[in-house]
C-alpha cells in the first residue's frame, strides 16, 4: 500500500477543510469487493475498524450481494459500478472517503478517481488490477486480467448474448476455488465463500476504460500486494505498479484474500495509511 504525500495535501486544500480539524477515528472507509465477490467478504476488516470507532461502507456492485441483477444482463462496466457511483454522489460535498478496492474492484476504485477526486481522501488498491485508463490494450489486459489456465478448466461460464459470442459472466467452480483464491485462508471462510460466490460479469470488466482528465492523480493512493497470490500473480501486480510509478508499495504473505488470510496486519495496514495521510496534512 501507498501514501504520497503531496498528493494528500493536495486533495486537503481542495476539500476546504482547515488544518488540524480531522478525528482519525471518525474517518469514513469505503470496501468495494472483488468479482463474484460481495459486500460481505469484508467482515473481519469492518468489524476491526467499527470496534476501533471508523465509519465502514462495504458497497454491493451490480448483481452482487443484495443486488438481484441477472449477472449476464449486466454488459458495461458503467451499468456493474453504479451502486458505487450513487454512494459517492449521495456524499455531502466536504466529505471525503478512504476508497479501497480488492481485486477487480480496483477499476471500481479507478473509476472512482476519475469521477469523484474531491471525495476520495485516498485510494487503496489491495491485491487488485490498478490500471489508470482500465483495458485498452493488449498490455492491459496480460497485466490486469487473471490467468488461471494453469489450473485447468476452472471457471463455469456463462452466454447472455448467445453461446457463439464472448461469455458475459464467469465464475471459480467450486473445486478449485480454494486451491486459486483462498490457500492461505481458515477453511470456514473458504467455505463461506464457496457458498456465497456468485458468478461476475466479466464482459463488462473487462470493457471497463477511462478517459484521462488529469482528476485520478490529485489523490493519495495505496498498493497492497501479496507475494502469495495465484489469481494476480506477483509479476502482474509488480507489471501495473511499474507503469503507474506512484506508488510505495507494502507486501503480505498473503493469499489473493487477505481479509481472509491476514485481516489483523491487512487492518493494521489500512489505519497506517489512513494516518500517514493525516501527517502529510499537517505538514
């Protein structure tokens, strides 16, 4: 994970807040899961952070968790992130959030950054695709989309649009899911997941592009990578933290699902952030 400082402070003078006035304990994180993921895979992380006195969002995309949206319906990437964009909007105007995005909910948070700069205090991105512009090209896709063929035939598909066109939804079949996503994982949480995972629309991900306006830079932003991860291996985190060089970077022996795996130092990490930021500011 990552602080800038600069950065920080950059977003604090726009804000219009003055210095000295932020309560640590009052700040307001936002958990956007991954693909197939739900809200409630944050559970650990949330519960640690509300005992400790934070305000905890932990948002449901589209056809994710309470949202019933047939998966294979949801064709953009606009359509799938729009639970978050009405968050944010809904937002007062002086309030800001520490957005963290796991996984693929990292173009959530990516979009996040485009269109809401002024209410994202920082942006953390934990074992999760960080592509500035999302997929527009072949770079972007080898770095950011997950290759699992070592496995073998892993995921069940869907076909929306038809069984001769690109699959619209995917998802882990039950007997690799926690050989590829949850090693490292307590096993009552791996099967948790197992039982609630549902499949993610992986047309619309992988459509998901930005247009460059200069906004997602104005924010603090944070890297967490797990050295153990078989969904975005290692090289491919290390590939999108080189091509967007802002970052200082915080590693875990960590499976792809540190909420999971190593929630106490993945908290640990994000209250650290959160108070580097708060130091910048008061530089």
């Amino acid at each position: 994970m990552v602080v800038k400082a600069e950065k920080a402070m950059s977003v604090r003078e726009e804000s219009g807040d003055s210095r000295g006035t932020i309560d640590p304990l009052k700040q307001h994180f936002v958990l956007v899961h991954g693909v197939g993921g739900r809200g409630w895979c944050w559970y650990k992380i949330r519960c640690l952070m509300e005992n400790s006195g934070f305000k905890v969002s932990c948002i449901d995309l589209k056809s994710a968790g309470i949202d019933q949206s047939d998966v294979d319906s949801v064709l953009s990437f606009d359509d799938y992130n729009q639970p978050l964009m009405d968050l944010l909007s809904a937002l007062p105007e002086n309030e800001q959030v520490i957005l963290v995005g796991h996984s693929a909910g990292g173009l959530s948070v990516t979009q996040a950054c485009h269109k809401f700069a002024k209410k994202i205090r920082l942006a953390v991105y934990v074992a999760a695709t960080m592509l500035k512009l999302g997929f527009l090209t072949d770079e972007d896709l080898k770095h950011g989309v997950p290759d699992l063929s070592e496995f073998g035939d892993v995921y069940r598909l869907g076909f929306g649009l038809g069984q001769d066109k690109p699959p619209t939804s995917a998802l882990v079949k039950k007997e690799f899911q926690r050989k590829i996503i949850y090693p490292l994982s307590p096993h009552e949480d791996s099967t948790l997941a197992a039982m609630l995972l549902r499949p993610g629309p992986i047309l619309a991900l992988t459509s998901a592009m930005f247009v460059e306006d200069g906004e997602v830079e104005k924010g603090a932003e944070g890297v967490h990578k797990d050295n153990a991860d078989n969904v975005l291996k290692p090289e491919q985190q290390e590939a999108m933290i080189k091509r967007w060089p802002l970052l200082y970077v915080y590693e875990l022996d960590s499976d792809h699902s540190p909420f999971f795996s190593t929630p106490f130092l993945l908290f640990g990490l994000l209250v650290k952030l959160q108070l580097l930021t708060l130091d910048a500011l008061s530089d």
